[in-house]
C-alpha cells in the first residue's frame, strides 16, 4: 500500500513512459523531473558542474559521463 502524498499514490509518473529525451545543462534535475512527470525518460545527462551532477546522480541515477577522476565529462 502506498502512502497518501507520495508520488506513487498520486499516479503521478506513468508506469510506461511513452517518449524518451536528454537533457542538456541538467543542473540538479529539475527539467528531467518535470519531463518524468510527462511521460519522458531520459536516457542521458549532460552537467559539467561536479556538485550539480553528483546532485542529478543521487536524484535520478547515472546518466551522466564521468572522468576516470569522477569530473563529468
């Protein structure tokens, strides 16, 4: 069961996304977030700033290009 106010019991992200995208400047994840919400998964993320991305990692999983040194590439 789920919980009221979550996002599963609010339906709010559909169970199968019907478009995918990318998502350029990604920052922490908002955009990707929003689009999720749409129906959209994204398949790829592009951040060059290591703490935003590293943001987005823990938000949404690994999708960005890391370094050997774990800078986003």
């Amino acid at each position: 069961m789920t919980e009221p106010g979550t996002i599963d019991y609010l339906k709010i992200i559909p169970n199968n996304p019907k478009y995918t995208c990318i998502d350029l400047f990604a920052g922490a994840g908002g955009l990707s977030l929003g689009l999720h919400w749409a129906g959209f998964r994204s398949k790829l993320a592009v951040e060059f700033d290591k703490a935003a991305a590293d943001t987005y990692d823990a938000n949404f999983g690994s999708l960005i290009s890391r370094q050997e040194n774990g800078c986003p590439s």
